[in-house]
C-alpha cells in the first residue's frame, strides 16, 4: 500500500479501485515490474508502480495520469 499527495490530490491505494494491471517479467524477477491503474472515489487516476531492483521501477511509486490519456495507456499495453 502507498500513500502520496500531489499538487493537494491524495492518491491511496488502499481507498481507490484497481482498474488495470499489467505485470512485465516473472514475479520477483529483478527485472519485472508492475504498473496498476487506480480510480480514486473523487475520479481520479494514477498509475502505482513497483518492480525489482534492476526494472524501470526499482522504487514504488505513484504518478497521476489525466482522463484523457487513460485510453492510450491501456491500448500501450
């Protein structure tokens, strides 16, 4: 679980709803990581990111992401 305030706007793991989730490489590979679209109860959407410590994600973290670009999100995926 992950908790972080941007620009006033709490993003929380544990009080929004997966939307997505995509996992690259194999669990607990150093290379693998994990990127999980969340909704928060007020619309809003970030992206929760984890992964081993060799991955583009060597670090949890979360980074909000407009409505907009959602969709082409998940479509990259």
């Amino acid at each position: 679980m992950m908790r972080k305030v941007i620009n006033g706007v709490v993003y929380d793991t544990a009080n929004s709803t997966v939307d997505k989730k995509f996992t690259f490489g194999a669990y607990g590979s150093d290379c693998g990581y994990e990127e999980t679209l969340y909704i928060t109860g007020e619309g809003e959407y970030f992206i929760y990111t984890n992964g081993g410590k060799d991955s583009k994600y060597p670090a949890a973290d979360i980074f909000p992401i407009e409505h907009a670009q959602v969709k082409d999100w998940i479509m990259s995926h």
